[in-house]
C-alpha cells in the first residue's frame, strides 16, 4: 500500500492559494471530492475539529486508510455522490457545518489511468464512469441516437461540430464497437472541419461533454451547491474549484444570487422588492494558477477557485435554468452511471 507521505506528493490545483486563504480552520468541515486526500488533509492540518470527507470513486479507499492512520478518529468517510452531504451530516447528527470545499470534475487519479477511460492521450476502455457503476461511455457512443449525441457534445462540450462529430460516431460504430478511447478519438480528429495541429487536442471538447453528460455532473454540481448552502451555519465557508466555463458560471450565478424582499412600505417594491445578498466574496475575482503552477502542473490552467461566506439562512428554491444549467433531452438519463 502506498503510505500516506508519499501520497501528498501529489500537489493539488491551487492549494497554496487555499492556504493563503485559510491559514487557520475551525470546527467541522466537509471535504465532498477527496480525491488523493491533499485537501482533507490541510484542512485537519490547519485545525479542523472534525473532518466530513466523501468521494464517489472507490479507488480513493486507499489514500483514506493512509489519513486515518494519520488522523485517527477526526475522519468520517463516505463513498458517496457529495450531493448526499445533507443526509450524511444529519445522520451524524451534526448541527453546524463550518466549512465545505469541493474540486469540480475529473481527478488526476482518473486521468492518469488509462484503464479508467477519461483521456485520449492513453489508448483504454472507453469507460469514463467516477463511481465504476451503471452505463459506460461506449454504452452511450455506440447506443444513443445521433441526435442526442450531437445535443451532448454540443450543450456539454461546447463543441461548434457536434453534429458532424455524432455522424461520423453514428456512421462508425456501423463498423465497429467504439470501445476504446483511441477509437473515439480517432474518430473525432478525423471527423472533416476539426481543426489539428493547435493547442488543444480535438478530442477535447468531445471527450469533455460524453464525460460530463454520463456522470451527470452539471446536475449534481447545481444540487451539491445547494445542499452545501443548506448544511453552513451562517459565518461558514464554502470553497470550490471548477475547470471549465459551463461550471463556473454555474458556481459564478449560484453565488451571485440575493433574497428578495417584497416590504409592501417600501417604493423599492414597484422594482421587484429589495435584494440582500446571500453570500460575502473572499474574492472578488476567481484565483486562478500562477504560470509557476501551471508550467509544474498543465492541468491547473483552467482551474478557478471561488471562495464565500454564508449570510443568511433564507431558503433558496432549486432553480436550474437561473443557474444557466444547459437543458438536455431526457433520454440521456438512459445512460447516465450517477
């Protein structure tokens, strides 16, 4: 078994900034996507009381026996989707939560093993599946209609020939099972208007929004906000990184949100009532890597970390179209794993 020690060697995407941030930590917070342990293990450095610490992979079982042993009885440990923070903590019988801090998206663990399927630079199984359970990402290229492809590839992955994309998978898989990483992405660079050559492999997008889609992320990460919302005391923290545009506009509206008030007194009322704020921003602007980090870890390029603190106890009603959350056919659920 790998030791602890070693494990931590692995530098996570923005932690000196995190530090920068929160030299100190008190009381209970919740680590939603343990990942390698980097995080929930500064933060129990750092101070914290207790430690919630959940991650939907299995794989990450290994490094929380290795902090256990580090931190004995400071840790409890799920595997588990972090949008069951809620339920976690009220069966722990936990009343305050002071801090929750999430990583949005792929980890380096999934990514460096071509066994899992999240990356094209590793020929594997076309698998992309965070929690190993439920439909694969070769369930859905060599099942789904050409339509829903297109739709997945666009909405998710931002990617301007998407329908072009889901033909020449469609047109493909007539052929042959689209079972690995290397097929797909074949198929993609081959696919006639996709640009080569540029920074940006053109794959990219593609492998991005299938990823997305079957882990039903976007969807998860508006649900998590909110229940992380609804487990803070007022005064705590909420932290999270996300790498790309479509989450972070999503975390960017979330935390933009204010209750109304609708005060019949006031001549505010004829403008829709009075706005109060529901979070303070630590900063005002996302941090993102310095081009030192970047040039050690490529990976962290995209990364943005926003930080707030809690304000108010108002309840919030679910609203995934205010958020900006792209609206997919129902049909994808056929093939969603989480």
């Amino acid at each position: 078994m790998q030791s602890f020690n070693k494990t931590i060697e692995h530098v996570p995407v923005l932690i000196s900034d995190f530090k920068k941030l929160f030299p100190k930590i008190s009381g209970v917070w919740v680590d939603g996507t343990f990942g390698f342990g980097s995080y929930s293990n500064y933060l129990l450095e750092a101070g914290a009381k207790k430690l919630i610490a959940i991650d939907l992979d299995p794989d990450v079982k290994k490094h929380i026996n290795d902090l256990n042993t580090k931190w004995p009885n400071k840790i409890d440990f799920y595997i588990s989707n972090f949008i069951e923070m809620k339920k976690i903590i009220k069966n722990l019988e936990i009343n305050h939560i002071d801090g929750v801090f999430l990583d949005i998206g792929v980890s380096s663990m999934q990514l460096d093993k071509s066994i899992r399927g999240f990356s094209f630079r590793n020929d594997g199984p076309l698998d992309m599946r965070m929690s190993r359970n439920g439909p694969t990402a070769s369930d859905f290229v060599n099942n789904a209609e050409e339509k829903l492809i297109a739709e997945v590839i666009f909405k998710y992955g931002e990617e301007a020939r998407s329908k072009i994309i889901a033909k020449r998978i469609v047109e493909n898989r007539k052929k042959f099972k689209i079972d690995t990483t290397y097929k797909l992405s074949k198929i993609i660079e081959e696919t006639p208007g996709i640009k080569t050559g540029i920074k940006k492999h053109p794959a990219t997008k593609s492998f991005q929004a299938i990823r997305v889609a079957i882990n039903n992320e976007l969807n998860n990460l508006v649900l998590g906000l909110y229940y992380a919302y609804d487990v803070l005391k007022v005064g705590g923290y909420f932290a999270i990184i996300t790498f790309h545009s479509l989450e972070d506009r999503i975390v960017k509206r979330f935390f933009n949100q204010v209750f109304i008030h609708n005060d019949p007194l006031s001549d505010l009322k004829k403008f829709g009532g009075e706005g109060t704020p529901l979070f303070e921003k630590i900063n005002k602007k996302p941090i993102i890597a310095s081009e030192k980090e970047i040039q050690i870890n490529p990976r962290s390029r995209s990364a943005k970390l926003r930080v707030v603190r809690k304000l108010s106890n108002k309840s919030l009603l679910l609203d995934q179209k205010k958020l900006g959350l792209p609206q997919v056919s129902n049909r994808l659920r056929d093939f969603q794993c989480a």
